[in-house]
C-alpha cells in the first residue's frame, strides 16, 4: 500500500513566491560582486525550489513524498 503527501495549493503556490522572492534578491544583491559561480548556484537551486512548488501545486499527479505502510512488527506508530 502507498500514500502520497502533497502540500496544499496555497501552500505551494506560496512556496513559489517566496523562491521568486529569493530570486529577485539573489540577482539583485550578487550581480555587482566577485561571487559569479555563487549567484549561478543560487539562482540555480531557486528556479528549482520555484519549479518544484509549481509542480506541486498544479500537478494531478504530483507529489513532494511517498509514504509506505508496512506490517513491520518494529513499528510501534499507533494502528487505525
């Protein structure tokens, strides 16, 4: 058996925003520095924070995380 997690839309969508956010102050607070490879990083690892709450937000399909129920006995969460 699987479950999926998937934030909520608002969520998501603000998750979004915000990495919009970091973009803009990324671009803005390294393009008059030495630290080229360091704003290339940063705007890399945004678009991709930005691109992965967009695809979770709109996606049918989409999900940030798979959860397995197991019948291990060495699983002491409480049962439904």
């Amino acid at each position: 058996m699987r479950y999926r997690f998937k934030p909520s839309k608002p969520a998501a969508v603000l998750g979004a925003f915000v990495g919009a956010g970091m973009l803009v102050f990324g671009i803005s607070s390294f393009k008059d520095t030495d630290s080229r490879p360091f704003m290339i990083f940063w705007c890399l690892v945004v678009v991709a924070i930005v691109v992965f709450n967009l695809w979770s937000a709109f996606s049918t399909k989409g999900s940030s995380g798979s959860f397995e129920a197991t019948d291990d006995e060495h699983d002491h969460r409480p049962r439904r």
